[in-house]
C-alpha cells in the first residue's frame, strides 16, 4: 500500500530465501537468484543498470603435492582511499589437479530516467 514510497539509495535488507544482506531494491537476489517480487514500478526503478567491473581468474594446483589453502578476500574503499568493506567471501582447499575460478562482478543501478528529451542517461548510452 505504499507504491509511492521513494528509495534511500543504499538501502539494504535480508534476502526471504538466504538472508544475505542485498539492496532493497533488488528484484532478484544477487546471491540465490530468487525473484524477489514482481513490481513494474521496481522493475523501472532498477533499470538501467550496467557491469561497472567484472574480473575472473583460475588457479590450478599442480598435478602433484600436498592440498593448498586459500582465501579470497574483497575489499572496498571510498575516493578517500578509506576502507568501506573488507569481507573473506570464500576459503577452502584445493587438492592436487584441482582448479578453482575466482569471479568479482560489480552492477550498477541507476534510477530510472525520466521519460523526457535530454534527461538523464546512463554513462555510455
Ligand atoms: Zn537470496
């Protein structure tokens, strides 16, 4: 009952499905991809988005030797250089021949633009 209720960007809260914590203007939680609601007014809200970053790498142990460790880490700063986040997203161990493939993505959701001539557009478009 309260469609009209505007957004604080950043806001967050728990996935219904997983708990983790994803922005309140999720439609579809990052992490379980569970659909979230079916909202046109949320579906307008959260496009246009588009990837700021998206990095991959593989590892591979070699074919023989004892189990490896690791630790993957992602941090974020602000444009101050001030660690905002710092969280260990995964660790484990890796025996040998195995491989494990590291991906770090970032969107961007931007409000959604209004619906008149030279209103704002995402970067890019
Ligand atoms: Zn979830």
């Amino acid at each position: 009952m309260n469609s009209a209720r505007p957004a604080t960007p950043g806001t967050t809260r728990a996935c219904p499905h997983c708990k983790a914590t994803i922005l309140d203007s999720a439609i579809i939680c990052p992490v379980c991809r569970h659909h979230l609601r079916f909202d046109q007014r949320a579906s307008e809200n959260t496009n246009p988005s588009f990837p700021a970053l998206r990095v991959e790498g593989t590892t591979r142990h070699p074919a023989s030797g004892e189990a490896w460790e690791y630790s993957m880490l992602l941090t974020i700063r602000n444009d101050k250089g001030d660690e905002i986040a710092r969280h260990v997203v995964g660790v484990g161990a890796m025996l040998p021949d195995e491989q494990r493939t590291f991906t770090l993505s970032v969107d961007v959701f931007t409000p959604a633009a209004p619906k008149v001539p030279g209103g704002n557009r995402p970067p890019g478009r």
